[in-house]
C-alpha cells in the first residue's frame, strides 16, 4: 500500500513538469481566442484592432482562421528550434491545438508567413499567395502583415474582407514618431551651437579678457 501510495506521488508530480515542457504560449492562447499575439511586444492598437476584426469578420462570413503572430524567439516557448521556420512550426501548433481547433492557421513570423489547413488539403495555392505579402520585421508591421494575408487568404477563396476603417492611429504613431525623431536632430545640432556662441560671449564679457 505504502509502495503504490509513493507511486501515485510521483506520477503526479510528472503531471505539471509534461505540461510545463510543452511551454508553447500559442498553443494555449489559440485553444479558446482566434489570435495570438505576443505577450509583450510592443504593438500599436490600431495594429491589434485591424488583425482581430480582420479575422472576425473572416470567420464570419465563412472562412474561420486562427492566426500566431511571433515577433521573437521568446514567443515560441520551448518550441525555439523553430525560429525562422513558419511553415513548420504551423504545422507543430497545429497539432498542438487540433483536438480543440482543427480548422486553418497562419503563422506570421519575420521570416515569412506559414500555413497549414487541418482538412488536409494542399496549401500550395495558400503559400504562392502568401508569398505575396511582405512580413513585417517589427511587431506592429508584423501584425499589420498578417491582417493583410489573412485578407489575401479569404480572398483566395472568395470571401472579400475589407481592411478596418479607422486605421489611421497606427499612421499618427508614425507620424509622431518621425516628428520626436526630427525634433532630437534639431536639438543635437543646434545646442552646441548655441553653447559655443555663449561661452564666446563669456569670454569676451570677462574681466580678465580686458586690457590692463
């Protein structure tokens, strides 16, 4: 009794340690939500907004798609040999998350975008298309690109999904972004300047500058 009581222990601590080693954050995001997005990346809302109401209204009118957006290796978990390799990590979270989702997935990656449809169709139509549509290497254009592969995508079925109205944040934020940029160039070059005409001025205001 007391041998099969230490048994029961030690299977159940196994337990955590096999789910930990899975350690793939997508696969647990994507069971219940239709995107993943990195935890903490930093990702324009507007940019957030446009993907998830891309593939809402996708679903909507018929063409349900999960998406992953990994900007780093960090967003693979324990899954980080497959950094850089799309198609084959779509194929991993897929089977990752089939017994709850077995429907299509992308994946969008700085290196390119993956995809794997759990019909067990070919997706050499899907991947030409993708092919198409440049990644994004920072997250928010990451997130931008697969909104707009997923549109690709629907597209290539039939299904038209138009890009969200009200985007323009993400363009303000660059905007603003380039103005802070331009405003620092400003600074840099003129406050030595400034600096140098004053010290001039102190120089030749100072008593030890006059003739004796």
């Amino acid at each position: 009794m007391k041998r099969a009581t230490l048994l029961l222990v030690g299977l159940a601590l196994l337990v955590p340690g096999s789910a930990q080693a899975n350690g793939d954050p997508a696969s647990d995001v994507l069971l219940t939500d239709k995107v993943f997005l990195p935890f903490e990346a930093p990702i324009s809302a507007s940019a957030k907004s446009d993907l998830q109401k891309t593939v809402d209204e996708a679903t909507a009118k018929g063409y349900p798609i999960r998406v992953a957006v990994i900007a780093f290796t960090g967003d693979l978990g324990t899954a980080v040999s497959l950094w850089g390799k799309p198609q084959p990590y779509s194929k991993f979270l897929w089977n990752e998350v089939s017994f709850q989702y077995p429907g299509r997935l992308l994946v969008a990656m700085p290196a390119g975008f993956g995809f794997y449809d759990g019909n067990g169709k070919p997706v050499d139509k899907e991947l030409k298309v993708l092919k198409r549509v440049k990644p994004g290497t920072i997250p928010t254009a990451l997130t931008e690109s697969a909104a707009q592969a997923v549109r690709e995508l629907a597209g290539l079925k039939g299904v038209k999904v138009a890009k969200p109205a009200g985007g323009g944040s993400s363009t303000r934020d660059r905007i603003l972004i380039l103005v802070g940029a331009l405003v620092a160039l400003v600074v840099v070059l003129l406050l030595p300047a400034r600096l140098f005409r004053r010290r001039g001025r102190d120089a030749a205001q100072s008593p030890s500058s006059e003739p004796r």
